[in-house]
C-alpha cells in the first residue's frame, strides 16, 4: 500500500501535517470561547431585563454587521493571505472578550448602573458581528492550503467537527463556569482560552494568495460569488436548508427562559442543558472519525435535519429536565452529522478562488439562521409563550426538510 493509500484510509490523516494540527487547535479554543461568551451574555442580559426578547434583540444586533461586512469580507479574504486576516479576526475577538469581562464586573456594574452594562454588552456585540464576517470565511478558505487536495474530504470532517464539538461545549461550559466562578472570573478564563486561539496561528506560516488582486469591481466579485452559488445545485441546496431549518428549529436562544420558568434549575441546570448537545457532538466526532460517510450524505442529512425537528418538539413540550436534557443530546448528535455533511460539500464543490466570497455567503446564511433564529425565537416567544415557539420552530424545521426532499431531487441524491 503507498504513503498516498495509507494516508487516504486514515481517519487522523490530516492531523498528521503540523500546521492544519496547530489550526484546529487554535480553532476549537476560538469556536469553545466564542460560544462561551454568547452564553454568558444571553444569561446575563437575561437577568438585567428578564425579557427574552432582549435575548433575540442581541441576536439582531449581532446579525445586521455581519450581514453586510460578509459581502465585504469574502472579496478581501480572496485576494488576502487567509492566515492573516484569521490573526487579525481573532486578535480583535480578543480584545471584545476583555470589554466584556470588564462590563460585567461588579465595579463596573456597581459604577455605571445595569443598563449602562447592558448597552455596553450590545456594543460589544455589534463589533463581534464585524469580526465575525472575516473570522468564518478566512478559516474555511485556509483549510486546503494547509494539507495535500487529496485529504480536502478528511480535512474538512475536522475543521467542521471541531467547530461543533466547540460550538456545543462552550456554551456548556460557559453555564457550568458561570455556576461555579461567576461571571467575572468564568470570563478571565475566557481571556486565557482566547489568548490560546490567538497564538496558535502564529504557528502557521504565511500562504500564497490563489486568486491575485485583479483589477475587477467588488460589485462584480460579490455577483460572481451569487453566480457560482446559484449554479451549483449541491451547494445552494446545503446553504438553504441549513438556512431556513435552523432559522425555525433553534431552541438554544430560550434556554436561559426555559431553565428559569419550565424547568426550574439554576445556572448549573442550563449548563447541563447546553452540555447536552454537547454531548451528543462529541459522539458524533467520534462516529466520523472511524465511520466516515461513504454513501447517501444527501439522504443521512435530510434525515438528520428532520430528527433534529423532532428533537426540538420534544424538548419544547418537555417539563421533565432529564427528557429535555436527552432531547437536546439526540439533537447535538443529528445536527453533528448534517453540519459535517454540509461543510463538506462546500469544501469539495467550491474553486480556490471562490472560496472566500463562497465562505461569506454561507456566513451569510449561517448568520441568518443562527442570529436571525435567535431573534425569531425570541420574538415568537414574547408572541406565543416559549412552549408554543419551540413546538412552532421544530415543526417548522419538518415541514422546511419535507419541501427540500420533494423538490430538491440533485440535494437528496448528492453523493461524495
């Protein structure tokens, strides 16, 4: 068997070459932090406002900056050095994470006053909207010039496992820290984990630009990067279930509401509320790594997206923490195999010179299901009650899958 044949067969092959080893590194630490932070700030605007409309409101606030700075980013990242633009993307989320660790302090609470925290954690906000529109593109288009083209497949199961695996655990760990330290203290801890991310792609070396600087309009670079999308069945399939059937199904947003009202638990019951998906990705990444899908993807992430429905209706109309807590596990465990599924398609379908503008647009769409979801859920549960918006949300995410089985033939039948 030759090195090539070995390498392919190998579920590690990727972590085998040092620099993609230092990024996921550097990327789990980022993800983890991030999704820490948005835990403790949904908590903590929880409890100045006890209104979970505010919590969607902050969803808004993040979403509308990085909306409009994606069509920005994804021209500049093609025409960038990735890693660079990473660097900066994540040395800024740095010092956003110090803001916050000093706006929820008791001597600023205790100086300023509660709203002024509240304002202050909005503006804290808004500019991790900015960078986050750099952040996802840069690293997504820096994969493949980190390993061989042959291992872009295995390569990308660990960028996008990583990223789930931190996505679900840092806002478990942010609730149980929270429990455990504090807010003030889980955020210096915060600092250190984001230094770690920081620092890590120090250790990557400076990458050639693949599509040099042209003399060509941003307008017409952003059209060509909607051209590319729309043309592409595969990918347009990907970004547009991922889009409207998380915008419905997402539940995370109301947890803070659901441990306080539903089910009755503290800040160490929402941390094993958050943990439980966490869970459930981590079974995932361990399925993938040794099973990786051979066969059927289009059809195993239907299906998953449409357990994933399930999964919420149950937790919605669930008042027993131990069904909740499990319905969020099976739902971290479904989610992980049809982010993995979508991440890789993206990663396969896209040319080197698209990726940047590709990567902006499905931030775009990631965005609007993520943040726009968050204000969706808040704004239906200041409507119908949060059982009723859970219950709509996840029936939602059904009827979106069912739609997309029926008229999406390319998307059902995609194989890889």
């Amino acid at each position: 068997m030759t090195q090539t044949e070995q390498l392919k067969n190998d579920p590690f092959a990727s972590l085998r070459f040092p620099e993609f080893r230092n990024y996921v590194i550097s990327r789990f630490f980022f993800i983890f932090t991030l999704n820490m932070q948005a835990t403790l700030v949904s908590w903590e605007v929880y409890n100045i406002t006890r209104d979970p409309f505010t919590i969607g409101l902050m969803g808004l606030v993040e979403f509308v900056p990085a909306f409009f700075m994606a069509f920005y980013s994804g021209h500049h990242i093609d025409r960038s050095d990735k890693r660079n633009v990473l660097r900066a993307s994540i040395g800024g989320n740095l010092v956003c994470t110090a803001l916050l660790c000093l706006a929820t302090s008791a001597l600023f609470i205790g100086g300023f006053g509660k709203m002024s925290t509240l304002y202050t954690i909005g503006f804290v906000v808004f500019c991790t909207g900015i960078l986050r529109s750099f952040s996802g593109p840069s690293s997504f288009a820096l994969v493949t010039q980190l390993v061989p083209k042959n291992l872009t497949a295995n390569a990308a199961s660990w960028h996008t496992g990583v990223w789930q695996v931190g996505a679900v655990a840092g806002p478990a760990a942010g609730g149980i820290m929270y429990g455990a330290f504090g807010i003030t203290y889980t955020f210096l801890i915060m600092l250190l984990f984001m230094s770690i991310a920081f620092f890590g792609i120090f250790f990557i070396s400076k990458k050639p630009i693949l599509a040099p600087p042209k003399r060509e309009a941003f307008v017409e670079s952003v059209k060509q990067g909607f051209r590319f999308v729309w043309k592409s069945k595969e990918v347009l399939g990907a970004l547009s279930l991922d889009l409207f059937a998380v915008l419905f199904g997402g539940a995370v947003a109301l947890l803070p509401v659901y441990a306080d009202t539903i089910l009755h638990v503290d800040a160490n019951g929402l941390g094993m509320l958050r943990s439980a998906p966490a869970l459930g990705a981590v079974i995932t990444m361990v399925i993938i790594t040794f099973k990786p899908l051979k066969k059927n993807q289009g059809k195993i992430m239907l299906g998953c997206v449409a357990g994933f429905g399930v999964c919420i209706i149950v937790f919605g109309i669930s008042e027993v923490f131990w069904l909740s807590a499990l319905a969020l596990m099976v739902s971290g465990l479904l989610d992980g195999f049809s982010v993995i599924v979508r991440s890789t398609i993206l990663q396969l379908k896209t040319p080197d010179e698209m990726r940047g503008r590709v990567a902006a647009l499905n931030g775009i769409f990631i965005l609007s299901s993520n943040e726009l979801g968050a204000f969706e859920s808040g704004t239906t549960a200041k409507l119908m009650g949060p059982v009723a918006a859970v219950v709509f949300g996840g029936t939602m995410t059904l009827i979106v899958v069912a739609y997309m089985w029926a008229k999406a033939p390319t998307l059902r039948k995609l194989e890889y």
